[in-house]
C-alpha cells in the first residue's frame, strides 16, 4: 500500500508541467526553427505569379460586368422600363 502511494506521488511529479516562462522560451524556440524552414519565392515566380492573378481578376470583372449588363437589360425589359 505505501508502494501505491509513492508510485502514484512520483507519477503526479512527472506529470507536471513546465512553469509559465519555460513554455514561453520553448515556443519561441518553435517558432525560430520554423522561421529557418521558409522558402521564399524566386523574383521569376513572383512575376509569373503576379501575371496570373492579375489577368484572373481582370477576366473575373469582365465577367461579373458583363452579368450586370445583361441582367439589367433583362429585368428593363421585363419590368419595361426605358431610359
């Protein structure tokens, strides 16, 4: 019974955490290893990229204006309303 007791005494030591700024250090550590993982980007794949996204947001609005035109021709045409 004394030896239940003492193993469940060095359990509950070992099952501590680590204090407040122990956990800080530990993650800013994380966050440091991390930071040496990143890739950036070559200046060629930024300009590809930047092609791309600017020629979808282009095609996009094109699209959307042309919808608002037609949908306002439509619903003129309906409700018979003449500018």
């Amino acid at each position: 019974m004394a030896k239940d007791k003492a193993k469940k005494k060095s359990a509950k030591k070992t099952d501590k955490k680590p204090n407040v700024f122990q956990r800080i250090g530990r993650y800013f550590r994380d966050c440091n290893n991390e930071r040496k993982k990143l890739v950036w980007p070559s200046i060629k794949t930024t300009f590809k990229n930047f092609w791309v996204v600017l020629s979808s947001i282009i095609t996009i609005s094109i699209f959307v204006g042309l919808l608002d035109w037609g949908l306002t021709i439509l619903l003129g045409t309906i409700m018979n309303i003449t500018k």
